[in-house]
C-alpha cells in the first residue's frame, strides 16, 4: 500500500480548515487534494484529534498484523491436514 504524503497531524488540520468556514473546493484546491480523498479523511478522521489518529493508526497496523499471522496459521494448518489425509 502506498505510503500518504500527509500525516494524521495534517490530515486532521486540513479537514479544521474545512469546519472553520472553509469551502471543500477551496480546502481540496489549496492542499492538492481530490473531493474524494478529502470526504474518505473525512469518514475515517472526522471528529478525531491527533491523539486519537496515532491510536487508530497502530491499532490498525496491529489489526493488519495478526490478520496475517492468522493467515499463514490457517495455511499451515491446511498443509498438515493435507499431509495426514494422504497418509
């Protein structure tokens, strides 16, 4: 996956702009940013602050880790049934 390159800091700074007055156009306009990816900031960061973005953050990476371990257990534990079947 492709790495941002705004931080959660800037991320939620840009969505403030947009509740201090600012219209969409202009926020997406000033940072280069598409509506799109500004209403997806907005459906995963609105009404966060940054403490609340890191923590979302590394519980997603913790999230995308054991999703991968339970992975490679599934996988193994195929490959053994496989093993006794044939035996």
């Amino acid at each position: 996956m492709r790495k941002s390159r705004f931080t959660e800091e800037q991320i939620i700074a840009v969505l403030a702009e947009q509740e201090r007055g600012l219209t969409t156009a202009q926020v997406c306009r000033k940072h280069g940013l598409s509506p799109a990816t500004f209403y997806k900031w907005k459906a995963k960061f609105g009404g966060l602050d940054v403490s609340e973005a890191r923590r979302l953050k590394l519980i997603e990476d913790e999230n995308r880790r054991l999703k991968k371990l339970l992975a490679e257990a599934v996988l193994d534990n195929a490959a053994l049934k496989d093993i006794l079947g044939k035996n």
